[in-house]
C-alpha cells in the first residue's frame, strides 16, 4: 500500500469515528441506531441526552433501539459537553458506621448487578459507596446522582446529598418527609400478609416472625404488616428482634424464638440468613420441617433451593428495582421526566418450597425439648 492510500485509509476510519460509526471494532455507532431506530441523528442525540421536546414513546424506542444494538456514547465527550461526570453513587446508610458489607449479601449483589448494566446502557458508571453516616467522606467523587438502598428515617445522609444539589433515588419507601427525588419500592404490606395467609394454609395455627431493631421502612412495613395480619386472624404475635447487620445475632434471635414456651409452629424471617438460622435451631431442638415447624424467609439467594429441605423465600425482584431506580435517577440528572417526586410500587415472588408445604392441620403445639450437646460436647 501506497503511502497517499495509507492516508486515504486513515482519513476514513476517522471520519467514521467522528461520526458515530466503529465498523472497525464492530462497535454500533450513532449512525447505526438512527438507521435502526427511522429517526435523525439529532433525534438520537437528544433521546439519549435529555434534549428536546421529543414524545415519551419516540425517546424510549430509540433507547431501547441503542440498548439493542449495545450503543455507548463518548463519556469523554459527554463530560465535556454536559460538565456531568457520568457517575453515579450506590450506597446502604441504615446501618452507619457498623461493620456492614451489603455487598455480601443476594438481594444487594443482584440489585448492583442490574443497576451496573442499566448506567452502562444509557453512558454511565456505578461507584459502589460505602456503608457510611457521613457524606463529606464522597466529596472527592465527582457524583452526579446517588441511589441510597433501605434508608432509615431522617436519614441525615439524604438529606445532606439533597442540600448539595444532587438527585437522589431511593430503594424503599422513605418515612417522613425525606427529600428524595424519586423512590422505588415492594408492596411489603400485600406481601407479608400473603405469605403469612400461605402459612395458614398449610397448616400452622401460631406464625412467629424473626426481624430487625432498625428503621427503614422495608423492616417497619414488614414487622407492621405482620401485627396487622395476627390482629386481623387473632393470634398473639410471637416474635424476637436482633441488629440485621450482626449475623451472630440472627443466630441468637432464632434460637429464643424456638426455645419460647409459646413457640410457634411457623417463622417468617425478614432477612437473608434467617432461612439457614431457623433451619439449624430447629434441629437443635428437634423440630422437623416441614412436620414441626414451617419456613419462609426473605431471600435471592440460590442457596435455599438445595437445602434439606428446600426452604420456601419471598423475592423482592432485586435486578427490576436495580433497572428502574437508575433509570429515574439518569432521567432527574438529565432533566427528563415529572416536576413531583415518582412513586412505583414493584410486585413481589412467593417461591414455595417444601419448607412451607401443606401439611394436615394441627390442633397442639408441643413444648420444645432442651437442646442436645453441643458438636464436641463430651459425656459422663
């Protein structure tokens, strides 16, 4: 090859990439998703950026068109043009300055998952933040939005994130008058009250319910719904509550649930490890399950389909709420959307399992025997 049609090869790659198209990395280009989509250039510009008065319906084609075709715009350009920074925070904040890693945890890591590629999708990164009371410790992370999981009431990080101009989108219904711009969230009361009426179903005539100590609003609507749903059948409520963050107390707390002299013949717990927690006290105590005792925990994890026996878990739908929390909070950022703050209310997943199946009913509930000793314990 020539030297002038090296040029010539030169000046065309550039063009393309001047122009939206990346033939050469097999990329989709601005072009392309125009094509795709039957509109201009411009149109896509403004779809994907939050400009114009383009329809709801013509926006939302071309971005599900440059989804598709797995589109990305220039971050670099984008700053330049917009002075935004492209990234967007992810924290937990209920538990403060506990030693917290939400990250550990399914419901979290799934929610992560889909928030991560639903920023990517329309040109913007994820920072997961940590679990923490203070603010001022983001300051040096140019953020243009946050999205704060479960936060408690008065939450004093919101607040501060809000008075600093940025959007703020929270996953959970926040109490008060916390001044988030937009929030996503379960229909907890319909949920729990759903499975407890499971629970009766199959048989139990006294459902326990192992909880947490804090304030935000998924353990508040939950524990309420609970109360509601024993004052609506009847029963006394039979429950314990323990620090969600401290696993060891979840340990704990579901060891005096069963150990009760009014033990109940059912459990719901609210949180990931409650499944495995029950399971091991109820074996501690002889308690079969499903014969003795019925289960259901609050769970994504994949874990609880293969124990023994398989334990029933309410999903919360953790990657749908992941999506549409980044999407109404890239919306606030570019200016996309309502003045008032956006409310979406999410179904949730009973997924029965043989913990909670139904079973004969049962008219007496026998007082729990003593623990056995211990692994490792030693004989007379």
């Amino acid at each position: 090859m020539t030297a002038a049609e090296k040029h010539q090869v030169g000046r065309a790659a550039a063009s393309r990439r001047a122009h939206g198209g990346s033939r050469l990395s097999g990329r989709a280009g601005i072009r392309d998703v125009a094509a795709a989509a039957g509109v201009s250039i411009t149109t896509v510009s403004d779809a994907l950026n939050g400009k114009g008065r383009l329809p709801d319906a013509t926006r939302s084609h071309v971005r599900e068109v440059a989804q598709r075709l797995g589109y990305r715009p220039s971050a670099a350009a984008r700053t330049l043009r917009t002075g935004k920074s492209g990234l967007i925070g992810l924290t937990v904040t209920t538990y403060g300055e506990e030693p917290f890693t939400f990250t550990e945890f399914a419901y979290f890591a799934e929610m992560a998952r889909a928030a991560t590629s639903a920023a990517l999708a329309r040109g913007y990164a994820l920072v997961i933040l940590p679990a923490t009371s203070r603010h001022d410790l983001w300051s040096n992370v140019a953020l243009d939005g946050t999205v704060v999981i479960d936060p408690s009431d008065e939450d004093p990080v919101v607040t501060e994130l809000v008075r600093s101009g940025l959007p703020v989108v929270s996953d959970g219904r926040p109490a008060g008058s916390l001044p988030v711009t937009a929030w996503v969230d379960n229909d907890h009361e319909e949920a729990v009250q759903g499975l407890l009426d499971h629970l009766a179903e199959a048989g139990a005539r006294r459902i326990g319910l192992l909880t947490g100590t804090t304030t935000d609003t998924y353990t508040r609507l939950s524990t309420t719904a609970y109360f509601d749903w024993c004052a609506r059948v009847g029963q006394e409520p039979v429950y314990e509550t323990y620090p969600a963050h401290d696993p060891c107390a979840g340990a704990v707390a579901a060891d005096r649930l069963l150990a009760r002299p009014d033990r109940p013949d059912a459990v719901y717990g609210l949180f990931d490890p409650n499944g495995t927690d029950l399971l091991a006290a109820a074996r501690r105590y002889g308690l079969r399950v499903p014969e003795d005792l019925l289960l259901v925990c609050c769970s994504e994890s994949s874990v609880y389909a293969t124990t023994e026996p398989p334990i029933t878990t309410l999903s919360l739908k953790p990657g749908r709420i992941g999506n549409t929390v980044i999407q109404l909070l890239i919306d606030a950022i570019e200016g996309i959307g309502q003045d008032a703050p956006v409310q979406q209310v999410m179904p949730t997943d009973l997924i029965v399992r043989t913990s909670s199946q139904r079973r004969p009913p049962r008219t007496t509930v026998s007082a729990p025997r003593s623990p056995g000793p211990g692994p490792g314990a030693g004989t007379d």
